[in-house]
C-alpha cells in the first residue's frame, strides 16, 4: 500500500514538472521530492492524521444528529399544535409571502414567534395540504421590507433564517382577508341605504 502512495506521488511530481526545462525542471523535481516525502507529508503521517481526525469527526456527526432530533422532536410538537379546521381562510391567499405571513401570525398565538421557510413550507403542505414550494416562501421573505423581522438562528445542525410578523405585516393580512372576504369594498352588514316602503 505504501508502495502505490510513493508511486503516485511521483507520477503527480512528473506531471507537475512535464512542462518545465532544465534546470528548472530537476530543481522543481528535487524540491517536490523534498516536501513529499521528508517534510511530514508521508503515507504514515498521512495515515497517522487520518486516524487522528476519525475520532473528532465522529463526535461532531453524533453532536449533529442529536440537534437535528431536537429540531424535529419541537417541529413535530409545533405541527401537532395546529388544527387545519380552525384556519379555513388560508384557502384563499395566494402568494407566498399572504401564506406566510398567515402561518407567522397563527404560530405566534400558540407561543412560535417567528419561524424558518422549511418549517412554514411543513405546515404549508402537512397541515393544510397546500402545494408549496421552500425557495419561493424563502424568495417572498427574503425580498419583503415591511412586513417580516429576519434573524439568523440555528437550526437541524447548520444556520437558517428565521421570521417574526411584525405590527405591520398582522395588519396587511388582516386587511388583506377582508378585501378577499369582501371583494367589493363594503361591509358585511345589511344595506341601510335601501329605500323602505
């Protein structure tokens, strides 16, 4: 084994120098040689870092597995929490960022202020059985200016972006379920202005 990592050393060394001339090219090849193989960058010491770095690996992939199961055991709390029958009116927004900020505004009530794109996407499509694609909800967050509050946050062991509704965005959805509830502009109740015989 050791004997195919010297020859492939020097079969990388004289690919290295092909293009060279004398004397440039023994001298490139002597100092190629030189850290090759007496510098620390041996087969052995190779071997030697590789089992050294086994262990640390290891440790961080099991770190990582068990904050990914965190995440999913509080996820899984969090779609538990939301029953699809009490939301009917989702049914009607169309955008992205109205669905968002829909599912922003109804895990805050129940003690999620703020959440990330994948799990908006989640609810999106587990709960209410909404076609839902994770770039365009992340695409309609990442452009809004007025509605949303980012913060970076860590999350199934690397870093997302989390969302908060803001004053504003409770009060642009609330105005956008009327309009929708209401396309004509008038209230609900009975015509007053109707002449009475």
């Amino acid at each position: 084994m050791e004997n195919d990592y010297l020859k492939n050393k020097l079969e990388e060394i004289q690919k290295a120098v092909a293009g060279l001339e004398e004397p440039l090219k023994s001298k490139a090849i002597d100092k190629l040689l030189e850290t090759a193989f007496n510098s620390g960058n041996s087969y052995k010491s190779e071997k030697r870092e590789r089992r050294e770095r086994t262990p640390k690996v290891k440790k961080i992939q099991a770190k990582r597995s068990e904050i990914i199961k965190e995440d999913d055991v509080i996820d899984k709390k969090m779609l538990d929490s939301i029953n699809r029958t009490e939301h009917p009116e989702i049914h009607s927004l169309q955008t992205n960022l109205d669905r968002a900020l829909f599912i922003l505004e109804i895990m805050k009530h129940k003690q999620y202020d703020g959440l990330n794109p994948s799990q908006i996407k989640t609810i999106l499509t587990e709960i209410f059985r909404i076609k839902s694609n994770l770039a365009a909800i992340s695409m309609s967050l990442i452009n809004d200016k007025h509605y949303t509050e980012k913060e970076t946050i860590p999350y199934r062991g690397g870093r997302a972006n989390k969302y908060r509704i803001m004053k504003s965005g409770e009060d642009y959805l609330k105005k956008r379920l009327s309009e929708i509830h209401n396309p004509s502009g008038h209230s609900n109740s009975p015509n007053t202005n109707s002449n009475s015989s």
